[in-house]
C-alpha cells in the first residue's frame, strides 16, 4: 500500500518533530490515502517525554472543521525521540484497528502505518510505503 504526501509536508513534520526532546504529534489531513496537509497538536501526555497524546481540543476542531467541508482527518503523526520510526507496545495498546494512518518520525527515518484488525483482535500495523512527491 502507497501513501502519498508532498515534500513539502514531510519537511514541515521532520522539523517539528527535530526541535523538541519530547514526543511531537499532530493530524494529518487529506484524502484516501493522500497527505495534503498537517495540523500541529500539544502533546498534553502525562509523560510527554515517553508518550503522546493528542490534545481534544484540536482532534475536535478538526472534525469540526471537516465536517463543514474542510480536509478530513485521516491519520497522525509522532515522534519517538529516542526510538524507532515503528508503533510501540505503547502505540499498540491506544491504537484502533480503523484503517487510520500512522507516521512515525525517529531521527532521519520517517515511516507510515496502517492500522486493522490482528487475527487475535490486537491491533495490527502494516507498513505503507511513502511516496513523497
């Protein structure tokens, strides 16, 4: 499976996810299967350092936004400052098996995940490739 996404919207995700020690995280916006855009979020994780969590006030916005006809939500990006560009057993455990889109930002290496449904009902992630253009 291929994710489709601008250079330009790469460079804006790895320079946020670049200025910060702690877990950067935000929505991505699009269509399908196509990044157009982001929107930045706080981290408001108890331990922002080792976690992320979206703050409710911008997922809530967003959804607001896209049902009156702006970009809809289609996935979200976060860092792991001192991991790997793959899901967590963290990320395992608050993922839904929806079909959403997961970017992964570790360093230099930037990685896109979709979520389903595991044989055992756990949430499986299986790697999309990007293609930035």
């Amino acid at each position: 499976m291929k994710v489709e996404i601008t250079r330009a919207v790469l460079e804006q995700i790895r320079a946020l996810c670049v200025t910060d020690g702690n877990e950067v995280c935000g929505l991505l916006l699009g269509a399908g299967r196509r990044i157009d855009a982001i929107l930045p979020a706080a981290n408001v994780a108890s331990e922002p350092a080792r976690h992320f969590e979206l703050d409710p006030a911008t997922l809530i916005a967003a959804h607001r936004a896209a049902r009156a006809g702006g970009p809809a939500v289609i996935g979200h990006y976060h860092s792991h400052p001192s991991g790997v560009a793959a899901p967590s057993p963290t990320d395992a455990a608050c993922a839904m098996p929806d079909g959403t889109l997961w970017l992964i930002v570790a360093g230099d290496d930037m990685r896109a995940w979709i979520t389903g449904a595991g044989e055992d009902g756990a949430v499986r992630f299986t790697e999309a490739m990007l293609d930035a253009r």
